[in-house]
C-alpha cells in the first residue's frame, strides 16, 4: 500500500465525496468543513497525483476522463473502509439500528417500543431519527423506515401500511362540523413541511381547497398535531400521526372517509447483507404492529379521485 503514502487521506476523501455528491458544498456538509477546505483538499490532491481530476466548468467541477476512473474506484475503497468502521460499532447480538423519520418515531413507534424490549430482552434499539437517504451497505444503520412509491433500488424491501389522509380536530372543534363543506368555516392547521395536499380528500366531495380558512402553520408535523389537539384547528392527518391521540380521544376525525396519497410504509434493508434474527425478527414485528394500526381505522378508505 505504498501508493497511499503519496496522497494524503483527507484529500482523497474530498476528491471522493465530490465526485459522488456533485458539488463542494454537499461534500463539505458530509465532511464536516467548509467548502473552501474541501477546495484546498482538492488542489493539494490533485498536485500530489500529479494528475487533474476535476475540471472547473461555468456549472462547478466536473470529472475528467482519468477522474471518473479514479473516482469509482475511491468510492469502493471507502465505502469499504465505512463498513469496515461499521462493524466495529456494530454490535451483531444485541443492538439494532433504525433509521426513521422524526414524526414517525415520536408519534408511533417510540410508544410501542417497550413491547419490543419485553419480547426482545437481549437486543437494544438504537433510533437514527432523519428522513435523509441511507446507504444500507456502507452505514450502521441496520434498518430503514420510509414513505414513498416502493421504489428503492439495491434494497430488499416490505411493504408495511398503505398511507391515507384525513381531517383530525380536538372534539369541541368536531361538533361545529356536520358536513364536509363545514371546514370551509374552521381553521386549517398546516405542516409546512408536508407534500400532502388538502386537495386530494376534498376531492372525494368535490370541494375547493382555495376557500378553506387559513390557520396557523408549522415546520414540524408533531407541533401541528399538537396545535390541532389544543383546538387551534382542523390537520390533514394519517394513521400514524393521529393513531395515538385518536385511541385516547384528544383528536377525534370527523368524517370517516379517508384519502389514499399513493405512498406507503415501508421497511427498508441491505440486499448485499444477510438479516440476522434481529433484523427479520423485527420486520415482523412492524408488520403486525402496522396491520393492528390499519385495523383501527376500518375500511373508509377512497381513491384521491373521489370514486371508492
């Protein structure tokens, strides 16, 4: 490994994380420094092999021939040396890493799992709360939970819950709306953060999202399911978010129709890994987890265009 000797290894990191992400500023986030570190990185490497490996374009570095080759091969050294890393924290018997989003974790999964631990009593859980990508192979993270279409290449998936919306509000707000054009007259709680659209339940009945009363908005689907239970208006909710407060009454849905948004849970993991009893273990235990959350809310689900 004498050739090693000549570059060193922070350099090779940068060239390697900007050939993968794109940009100097998506690999200075990943590193840790600033974009004129990553810069300087670069410069320094590129002297050293004695060779270019960006070239610097109107639209930012793009690889040369010889860089897209060197380039492919550091992304499989280091994403090596990252499993390589992993593996010393991962700790095989008895710690299981989850990678899921924030709102989920909080609102559904966190409460369930004391119910884990007492029927796993040898394995800890470890929360990764993001809704960022995670490589699979390359990370610690052992297991991946996200809402989308299923498709995730290079991944073995399960499908764990069909996502549906729908109008959730604290009881004495309820009372105030018989028909669906009644939300016309309450205020609208928003996530901000949400791509999920008003449009696609009031569709079902053929009403405006235009003429619903704005309320107050928020960047965090936790605070605007907060500030729906302490009356300050109606949320577009799914089963997950509105699960728990629903069960105990501090939200109640109005209407039973519920709207399907096209995107699902999922269950993400390594195609490249074995599932060790830990992983399958606890894949089966969302699915049963996710299939009683279903049950509780019945069968008054509709397409997003207003036909059963």
């Amino acid at each position: 490994m004498r050739n090693l000797n000549r570059v060193h290894l922070n350099g090779l990191r940068a060239l390697e994380s900007v050939g993968r992400l794109g940009s100097l500023q998506a690999a200075a986030d990943e590193i840790g420094v600033s974009p004129g570190a990553v810069s300087q990185q670069i410069i320094r490497a590129e002297a050293l092999l004695g060779r270019p490996v960006f070239e610097r374009t109107p639209r930012g570095l793009k690889p040369t021939e010889f860089g897209a080759r060197l380039l492919e091969r550091l992304t499989g050294g280091f994403r090596a040396l990252d499993e390589a890393v992993g593996m010393a924290r991962r700790h095989a018997d008895d710690i299981l890493t989850i990678s899921v989003a924030p709102v989920l974790a909080a609102k559904w999964l966190v409460p369930r799992l004391g119910a884990w631990s007492r029927l796993n009593p040898g394995i800890q859980i470890r929360l990764d709360a993001s809704v960022g990508l995670v490589d699979l192979d390359a990370s610690d993270v052992d297991i991946a939970i996200r809402v989308g279409d299923g498709n995730w290449p290079g991944v073995r998936r399960r499908f764990l819950l069909e996502q549906e919306i729908f109008p959730v509000c604290a009881p004495d707000m309820a009372a105030r709306l018989r028909t669906p054009a009644d939300l016309y007259g309450v205020p609208v709680v928003r996530d901000a953060n949400s791509d999920l659209s008003w449009a696609t339940w009031l569709a079902l009945f053929e009403l405006d999202e235009g003429r619903l009363t704005p309320g107050n908005s928020f960047t965090d689907a936790a605070l605007a399911l907060d500030a729906a239970i302490a009356g300050q208006g109606v949320l577009l909710a799914w089963q997950t978010l509105a699960d728990y407060a629903l069960s105990v009454g501090t939200l109640v849905a109005p209407f039973p129709q519920r709207a399907r948004t096209g995107l699902s849970y999922w269950l993400l993991t390594s195609a490249n890994r074995r599932e060790d009893r830990r992983i399958a273990g606890f894949g089966e235990w969302m699915k049963r987890e996710m299939a009683a959350t279903a049950s509780r809310f019945g069968g008054a689900a509709f397409s997003g265009t207003g036909k059963q």
